[in-house]
C-alpha cells in the first residue's frame, strides 16, 4: 500500500504485450469499499507500436476530500477524519481483442491532498508523516496544534518534556491518527515528540517549544500543507488589520427638479460590502523556515484565527541568512467572506 498526493497527477500505467486497450477501475471509499467502482476509465492504445495507456486519478480522488477545521486540542490520539483522507482502489485490465482481462493484482492505497515539487521528478510517497521533521514554536496560552500520522501495529508516540525529561506515551497503532504536538503537561516547556514502532525504533522526530510574547498578541494560521494535512503555525508579532468597501454608484432621478430636496443628494450606492484583511509577520526565523512559508503560499485551504481566508501575498523573497542575518516575513490574507453576510 502506498500514499497517493493527489494535488500532483498520479498516473497509472497499463502497457501489456498485444493489448489493443485497457480499462482502469477505481474504487473510492472513506471505509469500506463498494462492489461496484466509483469510476471506470478506458481506452485504445495510440498505435501498434505504442502500447502505452496513461489516466490520471489525481482529479477524481480530490472530488473526495474536503477540510472543514483543524481538530480541537487535548492530550488524546484521534482518529484522522475519513473526509481529509480517501482509501483507493486500483483494477487494472487489458483489451486483447474484445475481452479485457486483469492486469496484476488489485492495488489498494491511501490518498491525501498533497503534493510533490517539480524538482523531486514524478509524484511520490512523501511518507507516512503530515509534518515536516524539524523545529517548532508555539503560543504556550493556546493550542499547539496536531499532527497526522499513519501507523502500523504495535506504533507509539513518545513525548519527552524539554526541561524535565518526563516521558509520556500514547498509542497510535495501525491508523491515521491526529496526535497533539504538545501534551498539557508540557505546555510550559515544550517537548519532543517521537514515532516509535512495534520495535521501538524511532521512525520520526519533530520539537516542540514555547514562546512568550509579551507586546503582541499572536495570530495563528492553519493552513493545508504539502502532505495534504492541517498544520499550526504562530505569527508572533505586529497585525495590522484592514477593511476595504466596494459599492455599486448611480445617479438618483430627482423627484422635482425644480424644488429636489438638497438632502437626497444627487449620487446613491447600492450593493454595498466589505472585505476584511490582514497582514501579519513571524517575528525572527531561521533560515530553513522559508519551507514552512512556500506551503503557507501554495496552500488552497487556510483558516486564520479560526476564520476562512486566502493569501493576497503573491511573491516573496526566500532570506538566507548569510544575505539576512535576522529573517522575518510579512504576509497578508484576505478573509474568504464579506463583511455583511451575502450568502445565498
């Protein structure tokens, strides 16, 4: 079983010897598949001398996956929701003639909303992790966030306290599971979180530590990332917010143009609305952050506070800190709703 990252074309090959045709047969399903495929693909091989047959599954697994929100804190292991993941099933066929007959034996994966950098070459399992290995800051007065992982039998998660070494431990085994990155008791100091197996080696790593903001108060930004999962990132320091109003104008037919009343005015607005945005910064940052920056900036899901919104920032300069020797980037969103409520 592989992971699929459906935001980069995942393509099925079928090329077997005297197939005049193929047939791909995909099954999706949050559970339990159905008897009878959600799609079924088919086609003719370009020529006789060109057997290959390609299809992209990447846009019908995507129909399947939705965010709605981060999940809530807590010092549990959740299960991942069934609607931020899709199980696929894969039958592939040749046409030899007019009968089609099934190519190897049916293939069953896991899809997520993620996806690959053209520069690694064609798309890839990135991995059995929603989050990058490395560090990490969080607002010690709020929600450190989560973790997707997917496990096998007999897999733990380790949480080492950074100041006291207290270990603590919490089952995962054999899912995809929402873990907290920071466990209440290590609020105040951070901790290590760490992946164990049934042999309890250590298969990832991530750290976990607080920081204090005296004069501001943080913005935190959920964003989708690379990986097709939630993730928290804290923007310590100055927001500004603003608000911007857009209208429809009209000239206004006077009702006595001799004797008009000067408080009608000449001019009135229709259709009127506002959209709010803000611009927020990190505060100083190492270098290898601007990782973290290029998924907030390809992210198509992003909640800011809890609110939807898009990123208005279209461009950035990616710091190196023999250029920069203290990095700190500035991004402004858009929130993804107006003012006034329109919907319909």
């Amino acid at each position: 079983m592989a992971n699929i990252f459906a935001r980069s074309p995942y393509l099925i090959r079928i090329a077997e010897a005297t197939q005049n045709g193929s047939k791909l047969e995909l099954f999706l399903s949050a559970t339990t598949f159905s008897v009878s495929p959600q799609y079924t693909l088919s086609k003719l091989i370009p020529a006789s001398n060109n057997l290959e047959t390609l299809y992209d599954i990447s846009p019908y697994i995507r129909e399947y996956i939705r965010f709605a929100s981060c999940s809530a804190g807590g010092n549990a292991a959740v299960t991942n929701p069934t609607t931020e993941r899709v199980n696929v099933q894969l039958k592939l066929y040749k046409l030899v003639g007019a009968t089609y007959t099934q190519v190897g034996a049916t293939q069953t994966h896991i899809a997520f909303d993620g996806y690959t950098y053209y520069e690694s070459g064609y798309n890839f399992d990135l991995g059995n992790y929603g989050l990058d290995a490395g560090n990490y800051y969080y607002n010690p007065t709020s929600d450190a966030g989560k973790i997707r992982v997917t496990t096998g039998a007999s897999f733990t998660a380790r949480y080492t306290n950074l100041s006291t070494a207290v270990v603590t431990s919490l089952a995962v085994a054999s899912s995809t599971f929402n873990i907290p990155r920071v466990r209440t008791a290590n609020v105040n100091e951070g901790n290590k979180v760490e992946i164990l197996n049934g042999a309890s080696a250590v298969q990832a790593t991530w750290y976990f530590y607080p920081q204090e903001e005296c004069k501001y108060t943080p913005v935190i930004i959920d964003f989708v990332n690379k990986y097709g999962a939630w993730q928290r990132e804290f923007f310590f320091k100055a927001s500004n917010d603003t608000l911007s109003v857009e209208n429809t104008e009209y000239n206004l037919l006077q009702t006595d143009s001799f004797n008009y009343n000067t408080l009608e005015g000449q001019r009135k607005v229709f259709n009127a609305n506002g959209k709010k945005s803000i611009k927020v910064n990190t505060g100083w940052v190492y270098e290898n952050w601007k990782d973290v920056l290029k998924q907030i900036m390809l992210s198509e899901r992003i909640l800011i506070d809890n609110k939807p919104a898009k990123i208005n920032s279209k461009s950035t300069e990616l710091f190196k800190s023999i250029n920069t020797k203290q990095i700190n980037y500035s991004l402004e969103f858009e929130f993804a709703f107006d003012v006034i409520n329109s919907v319909i």
